[in-house]
C-alpha cells in the first residue's frame, strides 16, 4: 500500500497538489463560518443520562423554568437603597428590559421579592434577578446579545448597569476563549515559523511543516463545521484543532521532511538522479510511522467518546478529525510537495551544510545514547524516581466545575460573579429536590416529614414546603450554605442525597449537578481507561511484535501524564506561579480538563514512542544488534523528536495564555506533558529500560509472533524496495539510507519478535 502510495504521489504529483488546493479552498469555505454554530452551554456538562437532567425537565415542564439558565442585572445607585427604598427609574428600567424577553418566566428584585439580600452591604447597587426558560444554542447567544443591546440604548442603564448570570456567563465563556485563542494565534505562528527557519537551516524546509499545519487546521474546521449540522460541538474545540492540528502536523512534517532531507543525501552520496527513490523509503519508513501515530493518538482521543457528557464527547470527535486531518496532509499532501521540490527544499538554507549540521546532532544522540547504555540501572532509576517525585502532588487533587467566577473581570459576567461574592450578602447554594408521588404522597405526611429530616442537615438552612409539578412529582426547595462549588456546600448536598426519601428523587441545582457530572465522570473512567490501554497495547504489538514494548508504552506514558498531573496540581491547585501565569487559584482543577489532557498527553506519549521505537526497530532489521540499534534509534530521531516536542510546546502554550483557567490548565499540563515525555522519557528512560532487557525487550510467545507475521507491520516491503532500487544489494541499500554511528556493529538480522 505505502509503495504505490509513494510511487502514485511522485508519478502525479502535479495533479495530486492541485487536488490538494481545491480542497484547501473548499474546507476554508465550509469552515470559516465554525466559530458561530459552536456552543458553551451548561448542559454541555450534563450526563443526559443523569438523574439531575431528569429532575430539570420536570421542572421545566411544569414551570417553564430551566433551573440552568438565568440574568442577573447588577444596577449601581448614587444613593443608598434599603429594603423599604422605592424602586429607582433605573431598576425599574432594568425590570422593564428583562419582562420584555419572551425567554423570562419570572422577575425578582428587592421591593417585590421583599429579599433585602438582593442589595449590596452598602446599598450602592441591587441585583435584578430574571428565571428564564429553555435557550437551545444558538438561542442563547442571539438573547445575551439582544439583552445587551437593550441596555445600551437606555440611557439610564448604560453607563450603570452589569449584565451577568449563568446564561450570559456561558455565553460571554465561548467569546473569552475566541478572543484568546485569536492572540494566542498571534503570538506562537511567527515565533514558530523563526523556530522552523533555525531547527532547518532554511526557509523553504521551514516554511513546509507550518503550511502543512495550517492546511490540517483549515482541513479539521470544515470537518468540525459539518459534524455541527448533527451534534453540538463545544467552543473549546477551536482550541483543540489550534494546538492539536498545528503541532500534530509539524510533528508529521519533521519527520517526513527531516527522512527526505537524508534520503536525498544517501542518493547523492550514490550517484543517484531525481526524487523518485528518496520519496519512496520516505513514505514506506517515515510515511508508515506518521500512520501509526496518528493511530494512536486518534485512539487516545476516542476514549472520550466513552463518557457521556457533550462537552467531553465533542471535544474527542473533534480531536479525532484532527488528528486524520493531519495525517491526510502528511502521507496524501507532503509527499507531493517532497516530490515537486525536490533538492529545492535545501534552497534558501544558511549557516553551514545541513548535513554537516545534521551529522554532529546525530553524533551527540549516539554519545548520550552510548552513556545511557553504559549505566542503564542507574538512569532507569534515577528517572523513575524523579517522575514520581513530580507526579506525587496529584495524590491531593481536588475538582470543581465551571460557572461565572472562572471568566475576568473584563467581562460583564465576570465582573457580576465577583461584586455577588465581595458587596451581597452569601446567597445560600439551592437544591431543587423533585419526589415522585401524587396527592396521596402529601396527604400521608411522608413529603413532609422528609423535609423535616432534610433540614436537620448540618449545613441546611431552610427548607421549603413541597409544591406539585403536575400530577406525579413534588417539588422541594433546600437552602444550603456556602458556595455552590465549595467543599463545605457539596458535603451538605451529598448528605442531603442519602436521606432516606419517601419514594424517588431526583436532586438539581449547581451543587447537585456538579455532583452528578463528577459521578458520571467516575462511572466512565475506568472503562474508558481500559480501552485506551487495550487499543494502545494492540497498536505498539502491531507496530514492533513485541510484548514487552507494547506495556512498556503504557508504563511510560503513565509516567508522563502522571508528571503532568502532579505539576497541575502544584501550579494550578495549590497557587505556585499564579502571579507569573495571571491567574487566582482556587484550590481544585476544573473537572474536565484532567480527563481531556490524560486522553490527550497518552496519546501524544505514544506519539513519539512510535518514532523512537520505529527507528530502533528499523535498524534492527538491517543487521544491527539490540544495543547498537538503540543507539541508531536515538541518534537518528533524538533530534527530530526534541525539536517537534519543542516546536509543538509553542503550539500548546497558546491556551496557556488564555485567561480561562480551566483552558490555561489544558495547555500548560499538555505542554509539560510532552517536555517530559520527549527529555526524560524518550531519552533517558526507553534506552535505559531496553538497554537493560537487551534481546529481551523484542520478546513475545510463538502465537503472537506468527499472527504479528500475518497483520502487524513488516520490514520487508523496505528491504524488497532497498533491493529493487539497488539492483538486488539490499544490504548496501540499506547500508545507503542509514550510517549507523561510530560504535555501532551490524549483525544477522534477527526476527520480528525475538531477541
């Protein structure tokens, strides 16, 4: 397959860019209108499955109030307002604004209400509250907006008003992050285009891998836009498809490009004319590992699919489409390009020979490689110990959910969150409790008497009588103390579940379906967990028929996201660095982000495993023995994967600029995640762990070995091209396409899966 893939690219390769612009142009018409049919809505976050949805459509559907939505309109007064003050022209404005929006089902303010907690402790300000019913995106959005355009033509309300709540909240959340990933696009494309430049030692090289990453994203849009005609997709996918699109690209390019760079020279060094040869040991090496890394990484991200929350669910599909949009860039595009430039791709180079450059990188690899080798007990402990010292602060990480308080002050919303929390009197948390039952249920008492029992809850501060929801439910409203996120508020709410009830019941409110999001979160994690761990083990078996290497990979990458998690922790947790990354620590990571940065850090782990082991593995099947062909391994993709590791860092540390938390702990942990998986993981570990099993690493049982003979990856497609290409010298071939380094000493080939 790869041999005709590579022979029909470089046979067509005119047509094959010309395809390849068309559908650049084509993807760039159906994505560009993405960023718009995106949500952020609350019940992103909801398990539809979850008793806490359920109890909110049967509120809804006798009230007409979705306890999930919601405004508040903060309005400032010269004067300061008590609980008898009459209504200012200015509230009474803001009441005006709010009862004229179809959505709104209800208006509480101060005087009404009779709710003095409703003013600010130094009456300069009063909160309008407005109960809303359902917004389906884009519903919510066109409200928010219309909302605020309505306060900006009164002239009362314009200069004094705050518009916040949880509707706009979700809402002003999907612009924030927008707006960010638009500078962060800003910032990392030309610092990583002078990246490319220096790791090439040329523009045209350089140029490729961010073309290339541009046209995976522009790829991945259009996908996305039209996965949007039958699913909500969340906001943060634009995130993903930036740092996941653009560095899983320059990932793939580096390595195409850097093998075609070296199979030119080969060519040259043998007298060999045109591109023909160079693109074809390119594809079939450097274009069969990009496959299965993207396999692997597509697999990492399809885990998300097993947990039902929208928000997790879209954010893997769209990962998975960017992940097939950069291969398809990599193996159906580049390869085309390689062929039509040709040794065009060295033009515009500076500073000395890129070969002379590139054989004194691959002589250092080989001597650390060589060192590590040389005291592989040593640096096999050294770097376990060292990574379970950094991952060691996650046995303390604590969760929280997203609301309003996670948006800056700059927004409205976010402005609103924090003056409610620092000039209004601590609103109790509500928890909205529906009981099945009729009117018999009432008439018994029972209803009653539960309420009794709940109110005697530590941490219950009122509870109000049972109201029917139609014919078969009951209402029970609990007020709860402290902050709908916090500790103290989520321990009373759980103690109030296990109240033993009178028949079932269904909780809601911000506590409780926090709750219900963390449980369902709990529910899915260790099958989630298990099918990435089977897929990745069936995958690295395919890949190198081995056993050990296969839960090696495992090892390693739990490694890895361990380290990341402990570091997340540190920072974002405890507080270390808050000042230096702009951000207020409140003691818990956002409940999602771990989840999405272990599916996401595992697969980018397995990522440069494949590269590694792809090269060691290649150069064990020329004759090299186990040690040696680390060595070559190492030497060979050190660079590439230390340069990628770098380059997609840069790419990642986009959402690290944002001013959304939650997306900020995304793209620090992912960035760190790589850092450790490609310096002390691939470096140091790999060949020190191999180093140690020498022959034993390739090891696997009789049956495994002969079904990787029928399905797994094979080198014989390489050595019959080395042979063809040769004129039946395989060997020199062979000995052509890689120099192994000084020290290194071929032997008989031994075969797949044995030692």
């Amino acid at each position: 397959m790869f041999d005709r893939l590579a022979r029909f690219l470089h046979r067509r390769r005119r047509l094959a860019l010309l395809a390849s612009l068309v559908l650049l142009v084509l993807a760039g018409a159906i994505g560009s209108s993405l960023q718009q049919h995106l949500t952020n809505g609350a019940s992103d976050y909801d398990d539809p499955g979850g008793g806490n949805v359920f109890a909110r459509s049967v509120i809804q559907q006798a009230t007409g109030v979705d306890p999930e939505q919601g405004y508040v309109l903060l309005v400032r007064s010269s004067t300061p307002l008590t609980a008898d003050s009459p209504v200012p022209p200015a509230v009474a404005d803001a009441i005006r604004v709010l009862r004229a929006r179809p959505e709104v089902k209800q208006v509480l303010d101060y005087a009404d209400s009779h709710q003095p907690a409703l003013i600010a402790r130094n009456g300069l300000s009063t909160a309008v509250v407005a109960e809303v019913g359902s917004l389906p995106a884009p519903a919510d959005a066109n409200a928010v907006a219309a909302i605020q355009k309505a306060i900006a033509a009164d002239p009362l309300l314009r200069d004094s008003t705050l518009f916040g709540g949880a509707t706009p909240g979700h809402t002003q959340v999907a612009q924030v992050s927008t707006k960010d990933l638009d500078m962060g696009e800003t910032i990392t494309l030309p610092i990583l285009l002078i990246l490319l430049i220096f790791v090439f030692r040329g523009v045209i090289a350089g140029l490729i891998p961010l073309l290339g990453g541009v046209f995976a994203m522009m790829l991945a849009m259009a996908a996305v836009r039209l996965l949007t005609m039958v699913t909500h997709v969340s906001s943060s996918a634009m995130d993903l498809i930036f740092a996941l699109g653009l560095g899983l690209c320059i990932d793939f390019s580096l390595l195409l490009v850097s093998r075609f760079r070296e199979e030119l020279a080969a060519d040259r060094a043998a007298g060999v004319e045109g591109t023909a040869q160079a693109v074809r040991r390119t594809v079939l090496t450097a274009g069969r590992t990009v496959v299965f890394s993207a396999f692997t990484v597509a697999v990492a991200l399809s885990s998300l699919l097993i947990f039902p929350l929208p928000y997790l669910r879209s954010l893997g599909i769209a990962g998975v489409l960017t992940v097939l949009s950069a291969a398809f860039f990599a193996l159906l595009v580049l390869p085309a390009v390689l062929a039509a430039l040709g040794t065009r791709i060295d033009a515009l180079s500076f500073g000395r020979s890129r070969a002379a450059g590139a054989d004194r990188v691959v002589r250092r690899w080989d001597r650390l490689a060589q060192g590590v080798m040389r005291r592989p007990l040593v640096y096999a402990v050294v770097g376990i110990v060292v990574l379970l010292g950094i991952a060691s602060p996650a046995t303390g990480i604590h969760f929280t959910g997203v609301d309003s308080s996670v948006l800056p002050v700059s927004t409205s919303s976010g402005q609103v969150a924090k003056e409610l929390t620092d000039d209004y009197a601590q609103q109790p948390s509500a928890v909205q409790i529906v009981v099945a039952g009729g009117s018999a249920a009432d008439s018994s008492g029972a209803l009653a008497d539960y309420g009794r029992r709940i109110a005697q809850v530590p941490g219950v501060q009122a509870v109000q009588a049972a109201v029917p929801l139609g014919s078969d439910h009951w209402e029970i409203d609990a007020s709860v103390a402290g902050e709908p996120l916090q500790a103290d508020a989520l321990a009373t709410v759980q103690a109030v579940e296990r109240v033993q009830a009178p028949a079932a019941v269904w909780f809601t409110g911000a506590s409780a379906d926090f709750l219900a999001q963390r449980a369902s979160i709990g529910d899915h994690l260790l099958p989630a967990g298990l099918v990435l761990a089977a897929l990745t083990v069936l995958l690295l078996f395919l890949f190198t028929g081995s056993v050990w290497l296969s839960f090696q990979g495992l090892l390693m990458n739990a490694l890895s996201v361990g380290a990341a998690f402990g570091m997340l922790v540190w920072v974002f947790q405890q507080g270390h660095l808050s000042g230096l990354l702009s951000f207020t620590a409140t003691g818990a990571l956002e409940e999602t982000s771990p989840v999405i940065l272990f599916a996401l850090a595992f697969g980018l782990s397995t990522d440069y495993n494949v590269f590694l082991l792809g090269r060691i593995k290649e150069a064990r099947s020329k004759g090299l023995d186990d040690r040696s062909a680390v060595a070559v391994g190492l030497s060979r993709t050190g660079g590439i994967v230390t340069s990628a590791a770098l380059l997609f860092v840069v790419a990642v540390s986009a959402l690290g600029l944002s001013r959304l938390t939650f997306i900020k702990e995304l793209g620090l942990g992912a960035a760190f995640a790589v850092l450790i998986d490609a310096t002390v993981v691939r470096t140091l570990l790999v060949p020190a762990i191999m180093g140690l099993l020498g022959p034993a690493a390739w090891w696997a049982p009789g049956p495994l070995r002969r079904l990787h003979a029928r399905i797994g990856i094979s080198e014989g497609e390489v050595e019959d091209g080395a042979a063809e290409l040769s004129g039946g010298d395989a060997p020199a071939a062979a000995a052509a396409v890689e120099e192994a380094p000084t020290g290194v000493r071929p032997v008989e080939p031994a075969p797949a899966g044995r030692g």
